[in-house]
C-alpha cells in the first residue's frame, strides 16, 4: 500500500513590501511539489497572509494565486478579522512541513521562525537565528566581518541621526567623506532592492537617506565599486552544497527592483565566465557566509568580483530567496543538476531531518 501524501503548508504573502513577490515564488513552489514526476508524494496546502498580517485558509490563498496580486480588502469574507495572528487557519496536526515562501520582514527575519519552532513543526529554511541575521543587514555585515569575510566599505546608522540638522550635516559630511560618490542607501531589513537608492551628490544622499528611513529605522550606506554581480546558491544542512556561480548582467544603471523582476531587462549568464579557481573560491566563500550566520536548508549568496584587481566582495546573504521566473536560486541548481521540482522536494526532506 502507498505511503500518504507529506502535507506541505505553503504560506505566502506576508506584511511586508515584498507581498508581490512572495505571490510569484510561492506560484513557482506550488507547481514544483504538484509535478507529476512526484507522483502525488505531496498534498499542498496554500496559506495567505494579507498586507495586514491576516491568515487566510486555503480557499482564499488559491483565489490570490490565481489572480496572481493580493486581493483589496472588499474581496475577502467580511466583517474582516483583527490585523495579525489571531488563529492559524489550519489545524497544525494536518500539516507534516511548513514552506513558508515570504520575503521581508515579519516572514523571512525569524519571526514565522519562531512560531514554527515554538509549534514545535518542521519547517524549510534557516532557523530564527540565520534568518534574523541574515535580514538585518547591519547584523550580517558584523557577522561577516567577525569571519573575516571580505566586504565593500560601509557605514551603518539610525534613522534618528536625520532628525537633528546638526547630526544631519555631520553625518552627510563623513559619508561623503569615508564613502563618497556614488554609493547606495538601503533600508537594513528589506530585499529585492526595495527602499535603495544609488545616490551621486549631497542632496540625492539625503533624499536616499530619507526614502530608506520611512521603510527601516536601521540603515546602510555602501561605497559603489565597479564589479560584476554574481550569486551563489546553497542548499542542505550537514553538510551544505553550493552551486555553480552566475552572474546577472543588465543594462540600467543598477540591478533596482525593476530591473530583477521586468522581463527582458537583465539576463543571466549561468555558469557565469569565470576562472575556475575564483569560480572555488566564491563556492567556498558562499558556504562560509552561511557559516558566519547561521543559515542552512536554502540561501543565496551575492558577491561582487572586480577582475580587474582579482578583488571578491561580500555583498550579502539571502536566506529565503525568490522562486519567481526570473529568480537565480532555482535556476542555479538547474543549473547545477538539480531541476525545480526536485530541489523543492530536497529542502522538504532537509525541513524534516
């Protein structure tokens, strides 16, 4: 007799800038666990989470799939329930892994983390730990640095450095000083490029600095280099595996939220060309990063690589990328061996070790 079904809870959504996308990847993991090559091994359970941080069972998670876009608040069953967590819509003991697919913050920081590891339930991804740190920008530079990992000069501050215009005016004179021009603003705790602003004057630095701090009161100011932008991908947990590395290449000026997610504006070039040896040395820097934060299960790591000096930098750490169409992480395990509905079903397997 046939073994039943693993019941996968897919959550997706979320109260963060990244809800769009966190709709497109989950769409992607969906159809990778209901591939016929499965053969029924696992029964999907979608769950929402609305801007407002609702849960929704999975009647209406499968409406918002189908629409592809979160639905306004009219569309959902009313009266409406209180914004957050009140109930899970779904009894715990139905489901035998949780998936969640959230980027940003309250999904992809430990916060869900936490309730998973609290239930008591297995989950893929990084722990609380890994994913806090690996969210925080600011917290996963100081854990690379205390690794010895490599990385671009940069400056972390408070949002309340801005409310004063004398800290204000000193603080713009040592970016400018210790950074200078151009370099990029980014709130500490959002992804996909969302908040950043690559800036080239004292106005344009404070405008960045300004945008950043309506979405994160931490935030980072990099010096701009001139590199190329490669990832890698890793996947396990004793041991972890990386990938080939890949390199995005665009034609704007930077790899902004546009850009990673429109289409026709970037391409990938997978394996990337690059000498064997700094091929090695970005995989074994990729699985140190992980390494350095605590990260295990999924994670995709960014460098920056000047040729022209043989310079490799650290850019960061994402423990819980994106799965759309245009995402690096699946398709450098694709890349790498490991087709989509395949590495799927492995990082449910690694959620229940």
């Amino acid at each position: 007799m046939p073994s039943s079904p693993l019941r996968v809870a897919v959550v997706f959504g979320g109260a963060s800038g990244e809800h769009d996308v966190s709709i497109r990847s989950a769409s992607t993991v969906i159809n990778a666990l209901d591939d016929p090559s499965h053969q029924g091994r696992f029964k999907v359970r979608p769950l929402y989470i609305d801007r407002e941080g609702r849960w929704w069972p999975a009647a209406i998670a499968e409406r918002v799939l189908q629409k592809g876009q979160a639905l306004p608040s009219d569309q959902l069953p009313q009266p409406l329930p209180a914004q957050g967590l009140r109930q899970l819509p779904v009894d715990p003991d139905l489901i035998d892994v949780w998936y969640p697919v959230l980027h940003g913050p309250n999904g992809e920081d430990g916060t869900v983390q936490g309730l998973f590891t609290l239930m008591k339930q297995p989950f893929v991804g990084s722990g609380v730990l890994g994913s806090a740190v690996g969210m925080d920008k600011l917290a996963m530079k100081a854990a690379f640095a205390a690794a010895g990992i490599p990385q671009v000069p940069y400056i972390g501050l408070n949002a309340a450095e801005l409310r004063d215009p004398q800290r204000q005016e000193q603080l713009l004179t040592r970016l400018e000083n210790e950074l200078g021009y151009p370099c990029f603003v980014k709130p500490a705790n959002l992804g996909s490029s969302v908040g950043i602003s690559k800036v080239r004057s004292r106005s344009e630095l404070l405008e960045g600095l300004r945008q950043a701090a309506s979405l994160d009161p931490r935030l980072v100011v990099e010096r701009g280099v001139n590199a190329r932008e490669l990832e890698c991908a890793v996947l396990g947990r004793d041991p972890l595996k990386s990938s080939v590395v890949g390199e995005v290449r665009f034609d704007a000026d930077w790899y902004d939220y546009e850009t990673k997610y429109t289409e026709g504006l970037s391409q990938t070039l997978i394996p990337a060309p690059l000498p064997d040896s700094v091929s090695r040395e970005i995989q074994a820097l990729a699985i140190r990063a992980c390494h350095a934060v605590g990260a295990f299960g999924q994670a995709r790591v960014d460098v920056f690589y000047d040729e022209t000096g043989g310079q490799i930098w650290m850019n960061e750490i994402n423990t819980l990328p994106g799965f759309t169409s245009q995402s690096m992480y699946p398709t450098l395990w694709e890349a790498s061996g490991i087709p989509l509905p395949q590495l799927v079903a492995e990082l449910v397997d690694a959620a229940r070790e």
